[in-house]
C-alpha cells in the first residue's frame, strides 16, 4: 500500500502487516521520514478493500491503489488529529475524549496494559509528571538512563555512576527507555546490546539512539554494554553509532572506564561547542 506526503509527495509503501494495524473507522497519523511532518490517513471502503486483500496477501491493481489513498489524504487533512497515541509503526489512532482526559488528570503509567502503545504524543494536555522524574535537578545537574536487567551487571553500573554524581533513571524494558528519552536528554546512557531484545542488532534503544539529530546526540554519551565485542574498541562503537564499548568482562571497571570516556568526549567537543556559543551571542 503506497501513500504520499502531502507536504513534499514523499511516496512511502505500507507493509501487509502495517495496513493491518490501522482500525477501520478510526484516523491514522504518519511520519513522513523525509520531511518528518505527520499527515493523517484512515480506511474508507476502498482501502478495507485493499485490506482485504493485503490479508490474502493479493494486491490490489496500483491505478485503484494510488486513487484511494489521495482521496483518502485530501478527505483526513480538513480533520483534526486532537488526543492521539502512537504505535511502534508511527501510526495514531484516535482514541477519543475519554482517554484524554485520563490523560490529563495523569493517570499512572503503572494502570497501562500490554496493549497500550509505544508512547505518548509529547503534548502539554498530554502531560504526567511522572514522566519527567527530573525536573526537580538544578540546571547544573548530570543524569544517566541505565538499560540494563542483569543485576550483577547493572549493581556496580549504578553504584559507580552515583559515586560519580549521577541521578539515574532505571529501566526495565525498551518501551519506559524510549518513552523516558523523549522528556528528558541524558547525559550518559548505559545500554546493554541485549537489552529487551532477542537479537543484539534489532535493540530499539539503540536503534532510537542511532536516529537522534546530531545536535541533542553529541549532547549524549552512550555507552554499549556487550558480551561480543572487546572494551573500548573504536571501530565498533563507531559502526554501533555509540561513544565507548564495554565488554562485560571488565564491568569491575565500569567507573573508570566511563569516567574516562566522558572526559575524552568533553575535551573532543569542547572547541566545537565553544565556537556554537561564540556563534549564536
């Protein structure tokens, strides 16, 4: 299923399975990986068609396929997209006033089930406060994220980083990770490859981390924690997209491995981010 941006005509393909995730009736919201601005798509009869057949894994003919969907993205941009979620594949589904307003009385995150998507929209009528744990740290204050469930691994990650005056923010799985980046930039990430995933390659943490804007990224300093890969190798952690290796065989050395490679990437930015200030006063 294609659809185009209405904003530069980026056209984008639908997979099967993405089709099949949009409820019919209700409003959808894409991103366009061009541009990076949503517009809005949702099923009329042609496209439960179309869904019909992306089921039976039969294509519809391209001319009927292309028609529906500009019909459709002219009928949904005069719709509003008011409270919304998102999904792992960028849609939004409408989800109506009542759960708005759940969401602005700040209904615990702790209520949500497995159904519940990726994260929510950042809006200010969308707003918890749980959800910034640190908005209380004055502006001088570092903060670190730490993915890592291993509990022998992440003890001594901890306890180093608080010794070296961290606030840190614990995470259980990749959904709180992602959710928990989108308030707030860390100053250090600590994240296992292995984190919440069955295949180091498709980690979401690192996979969000890798698609940051360089000007919050350099901001960053994430370092990947493996059981493949020797500590401080270069090489990787360029092709990782992440600052420093650690092998976990030397995790008795965490503090000062990641003392040093936070001093190391300060000292490398430093002229660069002296020259940004002097740019913009």
């Amino acid at each position: 299923m294609n659809i185009t941006c209405d904003n530069c005509s980026y056209v984008m393909t639908l997979s099967a399975e993405e089709v099949r995730k949009i409820p019919p009736g209700k409003q959808a919201s894409v991103v366009c990986p061009k541009c990076e601005r949503k517009f809005s798509i949702s099923l009329g009869k042609t496209d439960e068609k179309m869904k019909d057949a992306a089921k039976a894994k039969t294509p519809l003919a391209s001319g009927e396929e292309t028609q529906a969907i500009e019909k459709e993205i002219k009928d949904t941009k005069k719709e509003s997209g008011a409270n919304a979620a998102e999904d792992l594949f960028g849609f939004i589904e409408d989800e109506g006033p009542a759960k708005a307003s759940k969401g602005k009385a700040g209904t615990s995150a702790g209520t949500a089930s497995e159904k519940d998507t990726l994260d929510d929209m950042i809006g200010s009528d969308l707003y918890d406060a749980s959800d910034k744990p640190f908005d209380f740290i004055e502006e001088e204050g570092k903060t670190a994220l730490v993915c890592e469930t291993d509990q022998k691994l992440k003890g001594p990650i901890v306890e180093n980083l608080h010794l070296m005056e961290y606030h840190i923010t614990e995470i259980e799985n990749s959904r709180s990770a992602l959710k928990k980046m989108r308030y707030h930039i860390y100053d250090v990430v600590v994240v296992n490859e292995s984190f919440d995933t069955s295949s180091p390659d498709a980690n979401v943490v690192l996979i969000y981390l890798e698609r940051l804007s360089m000007s919050v990224r350099r901001d960053m300093f994430v370092a990947m924690l493996s059981n493949r890969f020797r500590t401080m190798d270069n090489m990787i952690a360029l092709q990782k997209s992440v600052d420093i290796i650690l092998n976990t065989k030397n995790i008795k050395d965490v503090g000062k491995i990641l003392s040093r490679g936070v001093t190391d990437k300060d000292f490398f930015y430093r002229a660069f981010k002296d020259a940004l200030l002097v740019g913009s006063s």
